[in-house]
C-alpha cells in the first residue's frame, strides 16, 4: 500500500514544495520514496512505498516502461497480476520486476482502458501518456483506496490524500458549504464531494482522463454494480457458488512477500474469512481489541472460539485506556471530518497488530453484500407495519416528531423515517441532524437544505426496499465511512488492510444471483452468508450476535479528562463556527441519557479537523 502524488502545471513545479507535500503521507509509504518530472520540470510524480509484493527496488515507483511512454504512481494491490503478468508474457511483454506495479503498467500499454476490466483488487492509480500528452487515472470498484484530485489555476494534481493537495497549493483551504450540510446530515462526506472547494474525489469504478493542452478532465465509468437477474438456482447451489468464490479470494488475498494476519473479531464476516485461511494455510496468525472493564465492547471470548477452533496464532491485544489527545492525531490523519466513533479502536488495533505483521485481512463489505444492518430489518418491518397507513398520515407523524422531539429522544429518528416511500425508495432521513437542528447548531453561516435530493441521487434501484438500501450503502455508506475509516486508520499504522468480500467476482455474485430474501428478512440477517457458515465454524458459534466495532465512548465522555477535553475544544472556543449554546444543549441532554454522543463526537472531530487544517468559510 502506498501513497500517490501528482502535480501537472502550465509552469515549472517547486519539487521542494512537491517533496514536502509528498512526504505529508509519510505513513502509507514509510519503505521508499520516489519522485519522477519530465525535463521541463511541469509533470511531477511522486510516491511513498509500503513495500508489501518484491521488495526490491525493481519494484520501485513511479515507475516507466523502456520506451519512456508511459509513467505510472500506483497505490493498491492486483490480486490476479500474476495471470496477467502470464497472459502478457505469451503477448511478448518483459518485465524486470517481480510485483504488480509493472503488470498495470504493461496491462495499460496493451490495452489502454480496457486493462480496468481485467483488474481484480483494491487500487488507485495515474499514467502519463507522453505521446497522447494525457494523464488517465481511475480508482477500484469498491473505493477502497482513495483518489483526490483538483483542477484549478491551469494545474491539475491528484493525491492518496487530501493533505497532500492542500499542502501542494499552499494556501488557506475553503469550505466546501454543500458537503458539510452533507456531514451534519449523514456523518461523513458522500460522492464525489470533498469538504473542501475545488477539490473533489474521484468516484469508486471510474476513470478520468485529463488533457494537459486543453486543461480539459473527462470522468467516466468503467464499472458498475450489477442488478439482480432472476435465476433458478436453489440455496444449495448458491452457497457452493459462494463457497468457491471465497477461497478463491482469500487465497489470493493473502499472497504477500510480508507476514500477514486476520482482523478477527470472533462475528460472522471474519471468523469466515478465518476459516478459509485456515483451509489454505496452516499457520495464520489472529489479532483481537479488548477494552479492559468494558464487558459491553470485549470481543475476546467470541474470537478464541474461532481461534482455538481453527488452531491459528491468536494475540489478544489489550488497547490501552484512550486518552482524548488521540483524537489530534485521527484529526489530521482523515482528510474530512467523519462521526463514526469507531475510527478509534480500528487506529488502536492497526497500531498493534502492525507490530505482528504488514497485511492484514479484514470482513469489510460483508453487511453491505449480504444484508447484515439491524435497519435492513427495520426498514422491512415498517414497510410491512405501516402498509395500511396512507402515506399524508405518516408524514404529518413525522414531521411532528422532527419539530417536537428534542435532538437525541430515544424513538425519534425512527418516527422521522415513517414518512418515507418505502415502495420506491429507501428512508433518507439525516441520521445525525435534521435541517432544523442545523439552523440551531449553526447560527446562520451555514444554508440548511435537505440532504434526501442527494442522497436519491446516490440511489441506483433495486428490487426492493433491502435491495435499494444494500445498494445505497455499497455506494455511500460503505465508500464514504467505512472504507475510509479502514484506509485513513490502518495506513496511519503503515499496516495494509485487504477486504476478501470486495473481490470483483464476490461484489457481482451477490447482487447478481442472491435474492434479497436470502439476505434479509424481518426476522433474520445474512440469511446465505449463515447457511454457508454453519458448515464451517464451531458448533458453538454465536450466530444471532451482532456487536459493532465500537469502543465504550459513552463511559469515555463521562470521565473527567474527557469532559475537559470536549468542553476545552468545543465550548470556550473564541472563534467557534458554531453556537455554542446548542453545543451545551446537547452535551446536557447527552449526560440525561440522550443519544447525543455521536453528535458530540462529529462535532469534536469537525473542531480538531478544522484547527489543523486552518480551514475558513
């Protein structure tokens, strides 16, 4: 895994400059350091390594082809680059290196665009055509290796990460308005937004092509999720499908020239993907987060079943009781501001697990491919519950909750929701603020507007109500949260992280073939997934928990050093955009009992983010 960089001007570039902004991601490459310019000095590439595949300098990036045409900074890992390398061998293609970097590279010169269909993996990566003088870029399916880029001032640059960019340009960043009503709303920044204006992302299974003559970008798809085709297969032949497919994925996953190990927190998604390292390997090595007193968030047991069950090297790995000053660190490390709490114990377990091995496997992608959110349930519930109910009544229930209730009632986003159309869409009712609580919190500097316009837009269809909800999730929930969490946190540790549910093949079976009543029901969850997991884990298995990766922030904000710490950085900030009246609001209802931590922990984040980054309105 790696860190990318690229600077594309009308004039020359600063390579000081660029230097120092590419080593801003030190982290994602602390092996090697590669910076590459044309004789003019105005294309610049740069590139941090994680050395994971060859370890040799051969390997080493950015990276050109004999001829010179072609100029490549690539972050990621091609899990099939060894039968592509074979397949471009019999082509007449040589190569010198032993990794995957120069596959693409080659790949892209045999085929040009049509080399994405062939990829299989997590990447993010730029060439320079020297001859057609363009620079292509384009991103993984799934989005999980990210791709920020911006167009301005007759310059073009892309980077791993925004601090690289901002830092690049040198000057004081701008708020991007619409994306932090997206932030407050949803707790992340979705789509091809970024907090920050005139920098923006480049969207999972796209590609753009930007001509340096005419300072012209053009943004294109190369994939795109499939819809479900109605089939005749039984349950059985389903789970055998799945069965091979998953040990097709985990097996070429866990090729690395590095120690790797598993992320297993003792649920469903990675005591399976456990189970079938087991079947491929026979010395794997098992790591687990405890917080010690907190029963409610120790995964411990659940995961030594799995582990003694498959005999592998399981460490236990006890996070030290978090102090508030982590935060500083996370608010730097992630470019935007994001509410999951989360983000923490994944930073905890990547810091410790990095000193064990540079891979690690993880169960990302699996609630979102095969129906494992508690709202999935719920959704179904209320379609069914409230069939009868004309939809005039249901929203006027709604629109009283959403003005009465106060922020953070237990039961009130779930009265908001009993507006929706749950027969041609999904709930979009912001989850962390409504407009109105918005307007509150900000006093007037920002517009509120309804965040369900762009949320629809995010929307691709679907059969039904699980099928529309599973399909937005891949699209923003998943892309925009959870990945971004597990990229930000484990490079910060310079540990790589893979996902074996994300494989191309894996994310088309179970779109394609699997009807949603074999994912979700009102009653039960990851209905196929269970079904082949019974014929491999323990007897003993747990399979109706579900515990979210989450650590104890509730008890976290009542102790003292956290207390000071939120009101230090959130309610005696002279130059605060928000009111901090409505801060005090929350934070009283949170100690009554209130859900209001989540909102509480987005807001501390957007203040640390916001110092470090010097960003202004």
């Amino acid at each position: 895994m790696c860190g990318i960089l690229g600077y594309i001007s009308k004039k020359t570039i600063d390579t000081e400059l660029f230097k120092v902004s590419l080593n801003t991601m030190t982290h994602r490459g602390p092996d090697g350091f590669g910076i590459w310019h044309n004789k003019d000095k105005n294309i610049v590439f740069g590139h941090r390594r994680l050395s994971v595949i060859d370890l040799t300098e051969q390997s080493g990036q950015p990276m050109k082809t004999a001829d010179e045409k072609y100029i490549i900074t690539f972050n990621g890992e091609i899990y099939n680059f060894k039968e592509l390398r074979e397949e471009l061998k019999k082509m007449g293609h040589q190569f010198i290196s032993s990794g995957d970097t120069e596959v693409v590279l080659h790949a892209w010169k045999e085929w040009g665009k049509h080399a994405l269909d062939k990829l299989e993996g997590m990447f993010a990566f730029a060439i320079y055509d020297v001859d057609q003088k363009k620079i292509f870029a384009a991103r993984d399916r799934a989005g999980e290796k990210p791709f920020y880029y911006t167009c301005k001032n007759h310059t073009f640059s892309f980077a791993s990460e925004l601090k690289a960019l901002v830092k690049l340009y040198n000057e004081s960043p701008k708020i991007n308005h619409a994306s932090m009503n997206c932030l407050l709303g949803m707790g992340y920044v979705p789509g091809n937004q970024s907090i920050l204006k005139d920098f923006q992302k480049l969207l999972p299974g796209n590609f753009i092509e930007y001509n340096i003559e005419k300072e012209t970008v053009l943004s294109s798809s190369y994939w795109s999720l499939p819809f479900f085709q109605n089939s005749s297969a039984t349950s059985n032949q389903l789970v055998q499908e799945l069965d091979t497919l998953m040990l097709h994925s985990v097996s070429h996953q866990l090729q690395a020239d590095v120690k790797t190990g598993i992320l297993l927190s003792g649920g469903l998604d990675s005591s399976l993907i456990t189970s079938y390292a087991a079947q491929i390997k026979s010395d794997i090595n098992t790591f687990t987060i405890t917080f010690p007193g907190f029963n409610n968030a120790n995964e411990a047991f659940h995961a030594k079943v799995i582990a003694d069950y498959f005999g592998t090297n399981h460490t236990e790995i006890e996070a030290d009781k978090a102090d508030p000053e982590i935060l500083l660190i996370l608010a730097k490390q992630f470019d935007e501001p994001i509410a999951d709490t989360s983000i923490v114990p994944t930073y905890l377990l990547s810091s410790a697990v990095k000193k064990h091995c540079t891979v690690a496997l993880g169960g990302d992608g699996g609630d979102e491919l095969f129906g494992g959110y508690q709202r999935y349930q719920q959704w179904n519930n209320m379609q069914h519950r409230y069939a009868g109910v004309p939809r005039i009544v249901r929203t006027a229930f709604s629109e009283i909750a959403k003005r009465v209730l106060p922020i953070g009632f237990k039961g009130k986003y779930y009265l908001q929701q009993l507006g929706s159309d749950f027969n041609n869409s999904i709930p979009l009712t912001d989850s962390l603020m409504n407009e109105k609580e918005r307007k509150l919190l900000t006093g007037g500097f920002l517009n509120p507007f309804s965040t369900e316009t762009f949320k629809r837009g995010l929307m691709d269809g679907g059969v039904d109500i699980s099928d529309r909800a599973m399909r937005f999730d891949f699209h923003s929930y998943m892309t925009d949260d959870i990945l971004v969490k597990s990229d930000r946190s484990s490079m910060l540790a310079s540990l790589e992280v893979r996902a074996p549910f994300l494989d191309k093949k894996i994310i088309e079976f179970a779109f394609s073939r699997i009807p949603t009543n074999l994912k979700v029901n009102i009653s039960e969850k990851k209905i196929l997934l269970k079904i082949l997991a019974k014929n491999k884990l323990p007897a003993n298995f747990d399979f109706q928990r579900k515990q979210g990766f989450v650590p104890p922030m509730e008890h976290w904000l009542k102790e003292k050093k956290w207390d000071n710490f939120l009101k230090e950085n959130l309610l005696m900030t002279k130059d605060s955009w928000w009111n901090i009246n409505y801060i005090e609001h929350l934070w009283k209802g949170q100690q009554r009992g209130r859900f209001n931590k989540r909102r509480l922990f987005a807001l501390l984040m957007i203040e640390l983010w916001r110092k470090e980054y010097s960003a202004q309105l």
